[in-house]
C-alpha cells in the first residue's frame, strides 16, 4: 500500500476555523481535517456521509467546510448524518454511567435513554440546512446507491452495524476521488474496522494515517463485487482475522501498535488470555520510546478489555470466594451493583490482587 499525503495539510498547524465547534468525541485536528476536506478538497462529485453524528461536532465541521466551498453551487443535503441520537451502552458500562458521563465531560443532561437530538439540532445552527438527518437504527436504513465522495465511519461499534455500513455505503465509492475517513482506526476494542481496511489494502492507499486517532484511506481501484460480498458478510475464521492483522502490523512498522491492540482485544475475545497479555506487555515495554501519546490510553481500554472477558469466562482462582470478597469489600460490592464491574473477581483481575485485597477466602 502506497503511502500518500494531501499536499496543504493545513489542519496540523492550524484549527482556528473550528474554534466554535460543538463538544463532542473529536479533536480540534479532526475537526480542522474536516472541514478543510469540505472546503478545499470536495469535489461535488458525490455525497458526504457522518456516519456517528453524536452531538453534532463532525456534522458541523463538515458543513462549515460545504458552506465555504466556492465550487459547489449546490448544498443543501449534500451531508447525511446517522446516529441513534439517544444515550447509549458501551461494553461493559452502564446506561446511567454514559448518562453521567455526558454531564460531567458536555455539561449535557439527558436521562438514560433519552434523545439527543435536540443537542445535535441546536449545535448546527444555520448549518443544519445542509444536513439530511437519520435518527433512529442506521442499520434500519438503506442507502439510495448515490455515489459517495466522503464517508466519515464513526458508527461501526458493533460487527452487524459495520457489516451494514460496508454493505450500504461501500459499493458507492469511486475509484480515484472517495476518501473513508475511519475515525476509531486508533481504536483497539473494534478489530473488525482492521481487519477488513487490511483486507481491502490492494484497493485502498493510504491518504493520512494519522489526524489524531482517525486515519484515511483514498479508493484507487474498484472493489470487485466478490469482495464486497466477503466484507458485507463478514466471511472470516479466527486464523484470516489474526493473519490480517498481523500483515497490517508488519507493514505499519512503527505506527502498528494500535493494530497490535486490537489483536490483543480478538485473542482475548477468543479466551486466548496468555497471547493477549503478551502482547499487552510488548506496548507497555514500548511506551517510554514511542511518539504515539495515544497509545497508553489504547493500552489501558485494551488490558480491560481482555480482564474482562478473563472475568466472565476463566474458572475462579483457587481460594476465591465471591460473596465473602464483596462482603469484605463495600466499595467494590458498590462498584458491581453499579456496574463499573461485572463481578468481585472482575474487580479483583484488575485492581484488588494489586493493592493486596484478600481474595475473600476463610481462615
């Protein structure tokens, strides 16, 4: 795979056109990246899909950057933005945490389950007419097979919505002109966004391999039907999904750890504990060396990751008794009622064998 850059990368030294953005999971960078993409480099030649609109911060990027393109006469609805526009459940959390989290990090108060969309509406402003709008299910929708020029992915948090966005939207790109912006490529708990980039690598160069955690790709050839097939179904064994990403981490060299992470994520999802450890240990034994400031974080979801599925699936340790642990331990009985941990021996794997908790065992 060829590596390319975009020749003004002015997003890197400059984000003052995005000052304004709303608050969101983006970074000025990525903000700055594409809102630039929308005014300098967008052609009109196809649409502008945001795929994982959240609160508004892509969209209104986006459409800041369509509202100041000089070669586009016409605008409006030329972006699609999808999202549940709801409070939502990640792995291993909590409604009422995501709910809380939204108000300690936004200043946003929604109960749990409660629509965002006025959020999303108020945040894009005078931007919103450019915007057709998909709340609900994105993988209830179907796409109207209009070509597709950019195709920002940041809803693919489950294999069936992923499996939908390749099935919808990926047919759609041209060859030549079509960006994929993946924006949790820098992301080690979704290895299924890896392992198919790797799988399509022969159709795809390299545009940008890092605006903050989003990395880019630009269509070079056409993606044959049978291979659209293959990703749209998802047809890979545990040993095809392994043997791509270990031949994106050969060929990222020094940029490969986040894709090293999301292996370690895949073999401890498969109960493969030791291997995943190892190479949790091989990025801990490289953090004092690298330049990647994300990397400690990734590292961090990532050992949780794998802890966890080691909770809810290895035989408990000899000598540990669950209910004698959390009588022992109110704050971490109050933890698993909240849900921060699945059970006492979760919280154990990751906290209380360290801080010398006993295991809950009788004398």
């Amino acid at each position: 795979m060829t590596y390319m850059t975009f020749q003004n990368r002015q997003w890197l030294h400059d984000t003052s056109e995005v000052q304004d953005m709303p608050h969101g999971m983006l970074s000025k960078m990525e903000g700055a990246f594409l809102f630039y993409l929308c005014r300098d480099v967008y052609l009109g030649a196809g649409e502008i899909i945001d795929a994982g609109a959240f609160l508004g911060a892509s969209a209104f990027c986006m459409a800041k950057g369509l509202e100041r393109n000089d070669r586009i006469t016409h605008k409006s609805g030329r972006l699609h933005s999808y999202d549940l526009f709801r409070v939502w459940q990640e792995e291993g959390e909590s409604v009422e945490y995501m709910s809380d989290q939204l108000k300690k990090h936004f200043g946003i108060s929604v109960a749990d389950d409660e629509s965002t969309f006025h959020v999303f509406f108020r945040n894009l402003g005078e931007y919103s007419r450019h915007i057709r709008i998909y709340p609900g299910d994105i993988t209830q929708t179907k796409w109207s097979g209009r070509p597709i020029e950019i195709l920002f992915n940041d809803v693919s948090k489950t294999l069936p919505i992923w499996r939908h966005v390749l099935r919808q939207f990926f047919p759609s790109l041209m060859p030549g002109i079509s960006l994929v912006i993946q924006q949790d490529y820098h992301h080690p708990l979704l290895p299924w966004i890896h392992v198919v980039q790797e799988y399509l690598s022969p159709f795809f160069e390299v545009a940008e391999s890092h605006v903050q955690d989003s990395a880019v790709f630009r269509l070079v050839e056409r993606i044959p039907d049978r291979v659209l097939e293959r990703i749209s179904n998802y047809d890979f064994t545990l040993k095809d999904e392994i043997g791509m990403l270990d031949t994106a981490i050969k060929r990222l060299g020094d940029d490969s750890g986040h894709v090293a992470l999301a292996k370690a994520v895949l073999l401890g999802r498969s109960r493969r504990y030791d291997e995943a450890k190892e190479i949790l240990d091989a990025i801990k034994g490289l953090l004092p060396t690298t330049k990647d400031t994300k990397l400690n974080f990734s590292l961090f979801l990532a050992s949780k990751a794998v802890t966890r599925e080691e909770a809810l699936h290895s035989a408990l340790p000899a000598g540990f008794d669950e209910r004698r642990y959390l009588e022992a331990h109110s704050d971490v009985a109050k933890a698993v009622q909240s849900g921060v941990f699945d059970s006492g021996y979760h919280h154990w794997l990751i906290s209380g064998k360290y801080e010398g908790r006993s295991m809950g065992k009788s004398d």
